[in-house]
C-alpha cells in the first residue's frame, strides 16, 4: 500500500475507522490501569487484605499470560475485530463478579480476575493488528505514538479522578465501572481488512509459524531481547527498591510519588517527540533510548539529590516511549500481514510476562546480595544489552531484511 502527500498529511484523527480504535484501545488501557488501582481502595477499606491483592493480582497476570498466544492465533485466524469484542466483553463480564466477591470470597475474585486477565491480554495482539489494517504505512508511527499519548494521559490524570470517585462512590461500583470501560473497548473499535483463511491447521503448528515469522526477523528478535532485560531488570528493580529507597533515604513518600509521576511524565513527551521524529538509523536510535532506562536504578545506586531521582525516571519514561513506538511501527511494516498477530503476542508473552518472574526474584536478591549489588548489576544489564543488540543485522533500521528460516 502506498501513501499519497495528501493522506500523509491529514492527521490521523480525522479518520472516523482510527478514532474508533483510538478509543477503544484507550479505554482498554484506562481500565486495565483502573483495577489494582480500585483494588488498592479495597484494601484501604478493609474490605481486602494486602495478601487477597496479591492473590486477585497473580490470577490476573496468569489470565492475561494464558490467553495472550492463544489470542494471537485466534486473531489471525479470525477477524481481529471479532477477537477484540469477544476479549472486552469478557473482561467486562468478569468485573461484576470481582465487584460481588469483593469482601466476601477471595477465591471468587480471583477466579474472575483470570477471567479479566484473559480479556485483557486477548486484546492486545489484536488491537497491534488492527492498527496496520486500518492506519496506511506512511501515518503508522504517528498513530502508534497517538495511542501512547493517551495511555500516558491517562496514568498522569487517573489517579486523582479515581480518587475522587472514590470519596463519592463504593469500591464495589468504581470496578463495576471498569466493566463498563470494558464494553467501550469492545464495541466501538471498527472492523479491518484482515482477510480469514477458511483452512484449519492445529494451534501448535499455527502458533509455531508465528514464531518461525518472528526468526525471520533478527532485528525483531534482537529488539525483544533487550525490551525483555530492561523489564525483567531495570523496571522489577526500580519498583522494588524505589519505596525503600523513598522512605529510607529522604524519609518520605513524596519522592516515590515524584519519580513515578516523572516517569509518566517522561512517556508523556517521548511519545509527542516520536510523532514527528523520523531519524536517519530509527532502530539504533530506539534501541540506544531503551538502555537511558538504566539511569532509573542507577540513580537509586547513589547517594543523589532527590532531583536528580525525579530526572532520571523522566529519561527512563522518554527512553522507553521512544523505543515502543517505533517498535510497533517496525512490527506493523514488516511482519507478513496473516501472520502479525502470532508475532506481537510473542512481544506481549515475553516482555510483559517476564515482569512478575523479575519483580518475584528481586527481593529475595536483595536479601541474599543487598541493594548496592542488585541496582548495580541492573544498571548494567540496561545499559548493555540494548547496546550489544545494535550489532545484529538489520537492527539499525529496524527491517528490510530478512532470513530464511
């Protein structure tokens, strides 16, 4: 498909079929943001205990991790608008029972949220999707950036609205308002282009040409790589250590609060920068804005101003913002079309799946080697691995070669 100087030039919110999915995956991001957030008040109202969080959160990670290569198969397989309707209505049919064990039983919250989970990881490969079936090449980029500029908008200003709702409602109704954020993320994205192939092969085998697609790519799986190390590491480290570092080194939470918002902060502007940035080598540029996440733990290494915290969380959400987008972009262009689901669950299963694996395992390395060890070996592996990923062919930008595999 080629773009002509008229459509590269019309802003991409002008296009009825992108604002529906602009909307629909920003109410997916508003509520898949919304429910540890509500949760939390429901610990605060002693209507769940810190140990029952924990429980409904696992259960949601273990939801959104199962269905996510399930959903890439389906979502190439089948119509990627169909696929998203089916995941936010069942996230939307999962809240109300959150909201009715709430106080009541911790097993039905948890059996629910692995239902929402479910919901909210069998979108996402979808929505990637969809974006290259209605968005031309030449406005990719800008509509991926768009979309991020809403989740970070969303993040900054939430808290606040949510807390706000809060002094007026239960926290049984702000989850039950989430379902309806769900049903918004389901019904109102548009359908796509995506042609369904009527031949029925099993899902291994379908799953595995997915990821035969991604071993086509070196840059694409040179580009996970250090995306899953930044977030194993780098984020596991600063989300553990972060509060300890707030409360015993400047005796306050103000600082926590400050870096986390600097960091949205950060995401905020790298994704306004990305809507216009076209630099000459895209992926080595991506790829050196991931490893400025290693200031984060490496601010927390020494003993700083509480200033130079706050900078340094904003360069690792600027850093992290500018390798998202055109990695997205990159996977939209490359990928084979019947394929691109398959391969962007593989993104989602690794990167994301591997947080809860880092921030398990962080704790009990602090233990056994202290903090100084930890955030400085996490440093490092921020730093590195991006860096060593810029030496596998293809990576500089991100594409237009490929191997056989």
């Amino acid at each position: 498909m080629t773009t002509s100087p008229t459509e590269a030039g019309r802003s991409v919110l002008r296009e009825p079929a992108f604002v529906r999915l602009w909307l629909g995956t920003t109410a997916s991001g508003l509520a898949t943001w919304a429910l540890p957030f509500v949760l939390g008040f429901g610990v605060l109202t002693r209507e769940l205990s810190a140990a029952g969080l924990g429980v409904v959160l696992a259960a949601r990670t273990v939801g959104f991790l199962l269905a996510v290569p399930v959903s890439g198969v389906l979502a190439d397989r089948h119509s990627r608008r169909r696929v998203v309707l089916w995941a936010g209505l069942a996230a939307a049919a999962g809240t109300p029972v959150l909201a009715f064990g709430l106080g009541r039983s911790v097993p039905l919250m948890a059996a629910a949220a692995l239902v929402v989970g479910a919901g909210q990881g069998a979108c996402r490969p979808a929505f990637q999707a969809l974006v290259a079936e209605i968005v031309d090449p030449g406005r990719r980029q800008t509509a991926n950036a768009t979309m991020a500029l809403s989740v970070r908008v969303i993040t900054l200003t939430a808290p606040a609205l949510t807390a706000l709702l809060a002094t007026a409602l239960s926290t049984s109704a702000l989850l039950v308002g989430t379902g309806l954020v769900w049903l918004c993320a389901a019904l109102v994205p548009p359908a796509g282009r995506h042609t369904v192939d009527t031949a029925r092969v099993s899902f291994v085998r379908e799953f595995a040409d997915g990821v035969r697609e991604a071993r086509r790519h070196p840059w694409f799986l040179a580009g996970l790589c250090a995306l899953t190390a930044v977030i194993a590491t780098g984020y596991s480290a600063t989300g553990v250590v972060l509060p300890l570092v707030s409360r015993d080194s400047f005796g306050t939470e103000a600082v926590l609060a400050a870096a986390m918002t600097a960091y949205t902060v950060g995401g905020l502007l790298g994704a306004l920068v990305v809507t216009r940035s076209r630099p000459r080598a895209p992926g080595w540029t991506a790829l050196a804005a991931l490893a400025c996440y290693g200031f984060a733990p490496l601010a927390l290494l020494f003993p700083v101003h509480w200033a130079l915290v706050v900078a340094a969380y904003v360069v690792a959400g600027l850093g992290i913002e500018l390798f998202n987008v055109p990695w997205f972009t990159a996977t939209q262009r490359e990928v084979a079309p019947d394929k691109l689901a398959r391969v962007s669950s593989l993104d989602f299963l690794l990167s994301y799946g591997l947080a809860p694996v880092g921030l398990a395992l962080i704790a009990p390395a602090v233990d056994v080697f202290g903090v100084t060890a930890v955030l400085g070996a996490c440093a490092a592996v921020c730093f590195a691995v991006p860096v060593a990923m810029m030496f596998v062919p293809t990576t500089r930008d991100f594409g237009r070669a490929t191997v056989r595999t």
